[in-house]
C-alpha cells in the first residue's frame, strides 16, 4: 500500500482486463520495457531488445543502411541481388584483375597499330 502526498493510503485498484486481452498476455508473458510488445519466449524479447539499441554495427557496403543484428544486414543484402558483400582480399583481388585486363587491351591495341603501320 502507497501513501498519498494528503498522507492518506493509496490502495491499488484492480482493473480487469478484456478476457482476450488477459488470454494473450497469459501467453506473452515477457513484455518489452521500451514499447508495448510481448513475447511468448524469453528469446524473442532479447532479439527484439536489439532493435532499441542505438549502435548498429552491421553497415552496407552499398547503400549505407546499418542494422543492429549482422542476420538483419544479410537480409537487407538481398535487394542488391547481384551485388554479394566482398572481403578486402576479394576486393583486391578484383581490382588486381581489373588491372591484368587493361593491361592486355593495351597491348591488343599496341599490336593493332603495329599491323596498320606494316
């Protein structure tokens, strides 16, 4: 029992909730302190925990968009269908073969020319 700023106790009403709305907190029973989700597993309330969190690590290589849950980065990749996040090495890589190719044009045109001189 709490006591009013009068001095006089408080006590606590009860108020009844919709029997719907009592039947599906019964069955969520771990709710979110920042929002008004419940869950039915403790699980599901760690995972929707990260959604609050203001850091998201995980950021797009292409577009910029960060999330908080490296699954939910993944997720997101999807929409650049032919665009697969890249390692460094891979990157590297694509570049060194990039310069390989401009180098044998060059030397395909270098010997294009020759052929017209003659």
């Amino acid at each position: 029992m709490a006591t009013r700023v009068d001095g006089n106790p408080e006590e606590d009403v009860v108020v009844p909730l919709p029997e719907e709305q009592d039947e599906y907190s019964r069955l969520h029973p771990y709710p979110c302190d920042f929002c008004s989700r419940r869950f039915s597993k403790k699980s599901g309330l760690t995972m929707h925990m990260l959604s609050h969190q203001i850091e998201r690590p995980h950021e797009c290589n292409l577009c910029g968009a960060s999330y908080s849950r490296k699954a939910e980065l993944v997720e997101h990749m999807k929409i650049h269908a032919y665009a697969p996040i890249k390692t460094e090495e891979e990157e590297e890589e694509e570049e060194d073969e990039g310069k390989e190719f401009q180098r044998e044009v060059a030397r395909m045109r270098k010997d294009l020319s020759k052929d017209e001189v003659r």
